[in-house]
C-alpha cells in the first residue's frame, strides 16, 4: 500500500501492475512498526518516501503504456 514493494507482471516486454491504491499510504507507515527501521531519521524517510514516489510514478507510467519502455 506504500508502493515500496509492487506488485507487477511482466512478461516478454509486457507490464502490468496488479494491485494500484488510489493513493499510497506514507513509508513512515511502513518503516515505524518495524524496529529493525527506527535508526532512520525523518529526512532520510523523506527522500526514501521521494524515491519510491518516482518509482511509482514510473510504474503507472508503463502500466498505461502497457509495456516496458525500453521494449
């Protein structure tokens, strides 16, 4: 639901992602109940926060398109 982990089928050039909350839930949501992450300052969660948000904006991307784009 944060978009850390997503799930996506890929197959010969082919990509779709299955599962597309209408909005992803905070890393910090995440990261917080999980002790092994509580060493991670708010700036750091901040930009992991900025980096899956661009991942995710590609994914979106290529699941319109429906394909990889180097495909």
């Amino acid at each position: 639901q944060t978009g850390a982990w997503p799930i996506a089928e890929i197959d010969h050039g082919e990509f779709k992602l299955n599962i597309k909350p209408k909005e992803l839930k905070p890393v910090k949501e995440y990261l917080d109940p999980q002790r092994r992450f509580r060493h991670l300052d708010t700036e750091l969660v901040e930009i992991i926060q900025g980096h899956i948000q661009d991942d995710w904006d590609s994914y979106l991307s290529m699941d319109a398109q429906g394909k990889l784009p180097w495909y």
